[in-house]
C-alpha cells in the first residue's frame, strides 16, 4: 500500500477526525444532525483515502504540463480572482452597514463582522506571505 | 519597478522569433515543440503579450543559432525602456 497522493490523504484525516467528533457528539446529544454530519464526513474521508492510494491531484497532473507562461497565468489569475473577492467583501459589508442604518437587525451586524474578519484575515496572511517571500524568493 | 515600465503598460519585450521562424520555415508548433513549450506561448510572445524567461530566450536563440541579445532585440528594448523612465522622471518633476 503506497501512498501517491498527499493532500487526499491529509483530507482524509482531518474527516476521519471530525467524523469521530461528530460521533462522540451525537453519543452524548443524541441529535440526528451529528450523525448525519458523522455520516458524511466519514463517507468522504474514506472517499479521500482511496484516492490518496490511486490517482495523483487534478492540479498535480495540469502542473507537470504547464509551461512558464500558465504559471504566469495561473498567477494572474489568482491575484484578479483574490482582487475581485476583495471587491465582494467591501461592497458585501457597505451595504450590510447601510441595511442595519435602515432596519436595525442582528442579522446584518453579523454579516458586518463576518466580512470584516474576512478581510482582515486577508490582510494579515497577505502580510505575512509578503514577508516571507522577501526573505526567501 | 522601473524594470517592469513594460509590464505595466501590458506592453511586452519586441523579439525577432516571428521573422526568424518564418525565415526558418517553422510553424509555430514546431518550434513550441522545441523549445518544450505550448505553442500558445510561442503565439503570445510573437505577439508581443509575453515576455520570455532567460532560460527559453536561451533556448530559442539556440534553436536560430543566434544570440539572446539578438533575438530579443535587447538594445532597442533597452532604449525603449530608458525613454520611459526619462518620461516618468520628466512627468514626476
């Protein structure tokens, strides 16, 4: 039994862990939402695992064939996409902020909160990516 | 990032690769093939969409049997990008 993919079997794992939460929860609650959750995480951990043993990464397979200009691409393309989700983000808690000023709801401090930490966690790996890049690229 | 003046303006490097290939009687396939890119990379750099990396300017000089300062028309590019960044100083000031 050889591994040939990684990240499947990490996936897997962290199901597998979370499926046994799941479990241990539902032991104790007896809701039916935690061992549904129980179920699919199992399903999809084991779904993982099998894949760790047979195939390579659907990334993994394109990379081997990418030429210096797809890396550029690919680049681009994840900095307009994170770009354009900024965008979102911004616009996402301007109105939210302009919904609460309108109809005070608890609703819309949450998205407020939500899309600000979004944005804020953005920064900071941002920061910190940047950082260790100058140190090491 | 004076460097990247070209980049900037979405404008990239000018090379002689078009003429050379046709010169050659090469389809751009073909010379994708030798060089191990695709031949959309060989299609945006004749275009001048793309700028090459040293190693496949290297490669593809080796390929004309001529040098990368040659193909790549690094002088002009050069002088180009020198009249930029005079312009840029000259619009600053």
């Amino acid at each position: 039994m050889k591994i040939k993919n990684q990240k499947y079997l990490i996936t897997a794992i962290i199901m597998e862990i979370i499926a046994i939460v799941c479990l241990i929860t539902f032991l104790y609650h007896q809701e039916t939402r935690y061992i549904l959750a129980f179920l699919l995480t199992f399903i999809y951990g084991v779904i993982s695992f099998y894949n760790s043993l047979n195939k390579k990464g659907s990334i993994e397979i394109a990379s081997r064939n990418m030429d210096e200009r797809d890396i550029l691409l690919t680049m681009k393309t994840d900095k307009t996409t994170l770009r354009i989700l900024n965008y979102i983000l911004l616009i996402g808690s301007l109105v939210s902020i302009v919904f609460y000023s309108i109809y005070p709801s608890v609703i819309y401090i949450t998205l407020i909160i939500t899309f600000t930490a979004i944005m804020f966690i953005q920064l900071a790996i941002l920061f910190f990516v940047n950082i260790y890049y100058e140190k090491h690229a | 990032m004076k460097f990247t003046s070209h980049l900037r303006k979405g404008i990239d490097m000018k090379t002689k690769i078009k003429k050379m290939r046709i010169n050659a009687k090469m389809t751009q396939k073909q010379l994708a093939d030798l060089v191990n890119v695709s031949s959309r990379t060989i299609i945006s750099i004749e275009k001048e969409q793309y700028s090459p990396s040293l190693m496949l300017a290297y490669r593809l000089a080796k390929v004309f049997n001529t040098s990368v300062e040659e193909l790549c028309c690094l002088e002009e590019n050069k002088r180009i990008e020198d009249r930029e960044i005079i312009n840029n100083q000259e619009g600053t000031i």
